[in-house]
C-alpha cells in the first residue's frame, strides 16, 4: 500500500472509513476535509451492480443539477445556416460547421461539451474517434444530438451533467465545488442519485448500488448509506 500524506491522514482522522454516513454527513465531512488551497470539486462515485458489458444494462443519462457545477462550462456546437447564430444566441462559446475540420486537422479541443445537429452527424461521425474516448460525442440519449440547439446550451451552462458507467460498473459525476454550502451540495446530491436509481436497468439482478462515495479532489472518500440513499432520493 502506498504511504498516505500527513495531510491525508489528518484528515482522514474526521470520520470512520468503516462508517456509512448519511448524505448531509457526508457532505458535511467532505466539506472540511477540502483545506487545499483551490476550491476543490466534489465528486460522487456509484458501485452498482450490473453487468455493462451488456447493452441492457448499461446506464448512461443526462441530469440538470439544480445548483450546477460551480465550473464554467465551455459548449461547442456543430451545426450549420440559422443554427449557428441559434446556438450562439444561446451561449454557446463554439459554432459552424467548420469545427469539424478545426477538430480534424487542428487537433482543436477547448471544449468541455459537444452538441450537434442531426444532419451534422454525418460529418461529426468523421472525428469520432477524437470525440468518443474524451466522451465528447454526440448523442442523442443524452440531448446533445438536436434540432433545439438553444434549449441543449442553455442545459449544458446551467448545470446538466452525463453520467454513464465505465468497464468496473461505476459511475464517477462532479456535484459541486467545496465552497458549495452544504444545503447545495445535499441537493445536487440527491438529484444525481435519484436520476441514477430511476434508471436502473429491468435486467439487473440483485443489489443496484453496491457502494457510494463522495469525495472532493484532495479529499479522502466517504462512504454513503445505500439503503438509507434510496429511501431519502426517491421521496
């Protein structure tokens, strides 16, 4: 095992790793133990049980926070004609149709999310391989393949954020930022997780949420209650 900071460990000293707390408990300890000196993003990590190497048991969904993220969000949207000044209108930091050969033959990436319009799929299909390992693509699940480009931007500034579970079954989303008040980081929270439990797959047997953490970037991991998670998300 590799050795912890002394800083780690002192932290580590304001709960019991072997204790699932309550989600404002939680929130409360990551929220002390975040003494870096930048505001550190918190972080939620979900252990479910199912099998994603199955089509029908993979979860991936979109969620507006109701407090955001705390992080500005950088939106590219490719899209041609009236769309464009659409989008731009909407806040959007990118659009045209032109992004495409900027992300082809630029390597350009300074953006943090990715919308397209239907009939620029065609196009988009051509750099999906600079896309889909940053989880940049398009799609349509997710809102960010639409004529309403408007609507999809002004989600993406506000705060809508993607979860989806990676090869270990786990899903890993931001909820906040450590300057965050509690009251805003509960609610995120709850919001994420209640979203995450609607969609649970009809095909996954057994237990859903193996384990939650929530954490912050320099923080240790605290672990929720799953049982006590489902009873207060879903009310």
């Amino acid at each position: 095992m590799p050795k912890r900071g002394k800083r780690y460990e002192a932290l580590a000293e304001l709960y019991d790793k072997n204790t699932q707390y309550e989600i404002d408990e939680a929130v409360a300890i990551v929220k002390k133990a975040a003494t870096a000196k930048f505001d550190e993003t918190v972080e939620l990590h979900i252990k479910l049980g199912v099998d994603s190497r199955h089509a029908d048991q993979q979860v991936r969904n979109t969620v507006v926070l109701p407090h955001g993220t705390g992080r500005d969000v950088r939106v590219a949207v490719f899209a041609k004609g009236e769309k464009v000044q659409e989008a731009l209108d909407a806040g959007a930091d990118f659009a045209g149709e032109d992004l495409v050969d900027r992300v082809q033959n630029e390597g350009w990436m300074e953006f943090d999310v990715a919308i397209a319009t239907p009939d620029m799929m065609g196009q988009v299909g051509k750099i999906g391989r600079a896309l889909g390992p940053r989880g940049l693509m398009p799609n349509p699940k997710t809102g960010t393949v639409t004529m309403d480009v408007a609507k999809a931007v002004k989600e993406a500034k506000s705060g809508k954020v993607e979860y989806r579970t990676d090869k270990q079954n786990i899903v890993h989303v931001p909820v906040g930022k450590a300057s965050f008040t509690e009251e805003q980081l509960f609610d995120n929270v709850k919001t994420l997780l209640a979203a995450v439990i609607k969609d649970k797959p009809a095909s996954a047997k057994g237990k859903y949420l193996r384990s939650v953490t929530v954490t912050s970037t320099m923080g240790p991991g605290v672990k929720l209650n799953p049982t006590r998670i489902v009873e207060i998300a879903t009310k």
